[in-house]
C-alpha cells in the first residue's frame, strides 16, 4: 500500500533514461514567443498576464529591487507552468521532487541575504533584534532571529514540495475511494464531487506559487529596502 | 519516499538550472510588448451640434405656452 501510494512521486524512466530532462524542459515550452505587434488571443493572454504579475510583484521594489524582476517573473512562471501541467493525470510534476525546490530555493535565497549584507550590511544586521526588546533577553533573541533567518530557504523549499505533494496524494487517495466505491451506489455522487471540488481547489496550486514568489519577494524586499 | 532517493537529485538540479535560468527568461526576453499605438484626439465638436439652439424649443409638458 505504501510502495503503490508514492511511485507516482519517483522520477520516471523510460527504457532507464531519465524521463525527467523532457518533463521539465517542457512548460518552458509553452510560453509563446512572437515578434508581431498583434498576437492571436492565446499569446494576447499571455502578454496581458505576463504584464499583469509583472506590475504586481514589481511596483513595491524601488530600482535596485526591480533588477531582479526577470529572474522573478521566470521563476512564477516556470512554477505556475509546472504545477498546473502536473494537475493532469498521469502526469508527473518535478516541483514534487524535494531536489529541484531546494535548489531553487537556497541560490535565491542566499543571493537576497548577499544583497542585503553587501549594500546595506548595518540595516540587515539590525534585522536580528526587534525594537523594544528588554536587556537580559538580546542574546537570545537574535540567536532566535538568526535561526529564523537561516530557515527561511529550507521553509520555503519544503513548503512547496509538501503542499503539491500532499494534494496530489489526496486526490489519488479520493480517486481511488471514489472508484471503490462505486458498487455501492451510494456515496460515489458524494466523493466524486469531492474530488471535483478537491481538484478546483487544487488550482490554488498556482495560489501556491503566488506564495512562493510572495515570500522570496518578502525576503528580497526586507533586505533590499529597509 | 521516492523524493529522498538521491540518486536522481543530480539529473533534476541540473535539468532545472537551464530550465529556469536559460530558457524561460530568454523566452520571455523575447516577447516583445508593443505599446498600443497612441489614438489620435479627432475634434469632433466640429461635426457634432449641426443645428443652433435657437431654432428649436424644448417644450416641457405641462409648461405654459410660449410666446411663439
């Protein structure tokens, strides 16, 4: 039961060569490059939303922040590609693999906390204690600070590969049931809409990488700006 | 759990890197975003009214009538 509940979470091989290259080459794929003023509606949409996150993610961040708005706009779409092609069936999603996040995460994170330390060395050390902290609790309020700084990359790699994980386990584990159950008449309508309703919340993948874009820009921004 | 199999962590780290740091920015690098091109302000105040208010008198209904 346990060996058939994660082989959907091992990186594929096709006559032992590694399937993943191509996997995760092809959301890249998909993202429209044109050179023409006017696009047909598919790349229209494209550039609209491109333009639209761009704006968002990117108007808090004075000019030195804004330098890094490619290399942040990549990495939403790169995410956003990759957990919403893993949503088919029988797909696989390489943002599952603890490898891939964690690489992306720790260069990111680590190029943040080189900024903040290179260019405004005295603000980000003074990130470590709080204001208004008594006396006799500093030392061990920036060993605390310290901690939660250096867990931030691990947090943010983990948290991604966890939540895609676990929703794609759950809705094989629904799946499952649902099928199971259908003999029995009674409850199948009932889980069937629960897998449905599982699988549109699942959408929220992309909230997800909304949230992992959010809080890479939170560190950036901290220790950017302030 | 497959995920910490480290045999295969080399392929994707590598698989990624170029994924993301080569190929989706160079792709979006080459999207190029046109501004719309800028609408000219036609005066159209020279064609709209094509009658003076003089000659016509709104009539309100239960209004006294006017000395015509």
């Amino acid at each position: 039961m346990n060996e058939n509940l994660f082989t959907p979470f091992s990186t594929p091989t096709i006559l032992n060569q590694p399937a993943t290259i191509p996997i995760i080459l092809f959301p890249a794929m998909l993202v429209l490059t044109s050179k023409h003023p006017i696009n047909n509606r598919l790349a229209t949409t494209q550039q609209n939303l491109t333009q639209l996150i761009l704006k968002q993610m990117m108007t808090t961040h004075n000019a030195k922040g804004q330098t890094w708005s490619l290399m942040l706009m990549s990495l939403i779409t790169f995410i956003a590609m990759t957990n919403l092609l893993g949503l088919l069936p029988y797909s696989f999603t390489p943002t599952t693999q603890l490898s891939m996040n964690l690489a992306m995460a720790i260069p990111l994170w680590t190029g943040t906390v080189m900024v903040g330390l290179r260019f405004k060395t005295k603000n980000f050390l003074a990130h470590l204690l709080p204001q208004g902290t008594p006396t006799p609790l500093i030392p061990m309020l920036v060993v605390i600070e310290t901690i939660s700084l250096l867990i931030q990359p691990v947090a943010l790699a983990v948290r991604l590969t966890a939540n895609i994980t676990a929703g794609h386990l759950l809705m094989h584990l629904i799946g499952n049931a649902a099928l199971a159950l259908s003999t029995t008449n009674l409850s199948l309508t009932l889980l069937t809409s629960t897998l449905l309703a599982l699988l549109t919340v699942l959408e929220i993948a992309v909230a997800l990488i909304q949230a992992y874009v959010f809080t890479l820009l939170v560190s950036l921004y901290l220790h950017n700006n302030t | 759990m497959p995920q910490l199999d480290t045999s295969t962590w080399f392929t994707t780290i590598m698989t990624m890197l170029p994924t993301l740091y080569l190929i989706t920015q160079l792709k979006l690098l080459n999207t190029n975003h046109y501004q719309p091109p800028p609408t000219k302000n036609s005066n159209l105040q020279s064609h709209g009214i094509r009658w003076q208010p003089k000659w016509t008198k709104t009539c309100l209904p239960l209004s006294q009538p006017q000395q015509s």
